[in-house]
C-alpha cells in the first residue's frame, strides 16, 4: 500500500490495513501532525471526563510530543510540520484552561505526591520561568509545564531562551529530547550566569518509562511533571527560607 512508503501518508495504512489500531498518544500526534486542534480539543475533553489533567498532560500529551521528538530525530519533521504541532498544542492548552476554569481543582493528590513539600499560599507568589530547552518541541514543553504549575497556584511564565529573566526565582528548563550530564551541566550554568539569584531545575521529560538510555544523562533532574511540581514547590519553600 501507498501509505506503508510515503511518511506523509502513514496513518491511512492504519486505518485501511491490518494494523492495530493507533494508541491514544499517536492519536493526538496525528491531530499535531495535521494541524486539527478541534479533534485535538475534543479528545481532551473525553479524556478530561474521568481521568485528571495531570494524567492527561503526562500521558497523552507529553507522549505525543515524544513521539514527535523521535521523528525530529530522524529528520522527519520540517518547518511547517513543526509549527502545525505547536500551534495545536497551544490550541489545546488554552481550551483546557477555558472549558475547566469554573472548576479548578487539584490535578492528582494520590500517596505518590508525598515528595511535594507543603507551603504557605503567600509564597506562590516567587516567579518560575518556564524557558524551552533548544528546539520547537521544547516550546511546547514549556507550555504544557507552565501550565501545570499555574494550575499548583505557583506564579508561572513562559521565557523565551533570549527574554529576560533576571528577576526569576526558579527557572524550569523545559527538554522533550534527551539530555546528557554535559547538555545539563552547561544548560544550568548557562541561566545561572542570567539570573544568579534564581534555583536552575533541568526537566528532562523526553525519556519514556522504560526506556534505556543510550547517553550518560543527568538521573537527579525530574523527569515527569508530578517531579517538576515537587522540585519547584521545594525550590520556592528553600528560597523562602533563605529571605528570612
């Protein structure tokens, strides 16, 4: 068939063939890939009926996102492909915001979030800057990660890698690739020398679970979002010490 040769044309080997039908993560990549944020959005919200937003960020689309990674690897994303990716992901992001604005509540607190260090409200006020780690997709990290910690109350902001962040408190350096010790070690270094005053966290969530690393990588950096909320909540706590 066409559609087993032609990149472009992958998906409608799935749905003619004999080929197990596409998980929710390359469902929502193929809504990326596409450009289609309305089927995007509406698969959100199913999923949003019974499942939580941090289940649906970490699983669904932080999936998607490394799934797209791993074709950026391979050259297989251009330009336009790109875009088409984050704009939909943006698309879905401030959907989500609007649809579950008159019902925020806390995204998941099961046994497994007794690393978030507990802090007084008037401290979510320490501003963390979300900033992209290298490529396009890490824009779109970002996004999904500032979001969340908005969602915490934490006061949230995306940062450009060149926008000004001398005034941060916590910077979250947002990667969906993998990144090694030396990427890491020089990537803090790097926003420490922009804003001395300001804790560096490296969020490495381009590496599945399971998967093995084929690089030296940085084990102590979060790698999933209920991680980088525990980080930044410890982060602002320790600062908040330091002031008094």
């Amino acid at each position: 068939m066409l559609a087993k040769h032609v990149d472009r044309l992958q998906f409608i080997d799935v749905m003619l063939g004999d080929r197990p039908a596409l998980t929710p993560q390359q469902a929502a990549y193929q809504r990326m890939l596409t450009g289609d944020p309305i089927e995007a959005i509406e698969e959100a919200r199913a999923f949003l009926k019974n499942g939580t937003l941090l289940a649906y960020y970490e699983e669904i689309l932080l999936g998607a996102l490394r799934l797209a990674e791993s074709d950026a690897a391979r050259g297989r994303l251009d330009d336009e492909r790109l875009e088409s990716i984050h704009v939909t992901v943006s698309e879905v992001i401030e959907d989500i915001g609007s649809h579950t604005a008159a019902k925020t509540k806390e995204i998941d607190t099961t046994p497994a979030t007794d690393k978030v260090v507990k802090i007084d409200a008037r401290k979510f006020g320490k501003s963390v800057f979300c900033v992209p780690g290298l490529g396009r997709l890490d824009d779109c990290v970002a996004l999904v990660v500032a979001d969340l910690l908005k969602r915490e109350r934490f006061n949230a902001r995306i940062s450009g890698a060149d926008t000004e962040i001398d005034n941060a408190d916590t910077v979250c350096v947002c990667f969906i690739e993998e990144v090694s010790t030396g990427r890491a070690a020089f990537t803090a270094r790097k926003f420490s020398r922009r804003a001395a005053a300001a804790n560096v966290i490296i969020c490495r969530l381009g590496k599945p679970e399971g998967k093995v690393s084929s690089a030296k990588v940085d084990e102590a950096a979060p790698q999933s979002l209920e991680e980088i909320v525990a980080e930044v909540s410890k982060s602002v706590g320790l600062r908040d010490r330091s002031e008094q």
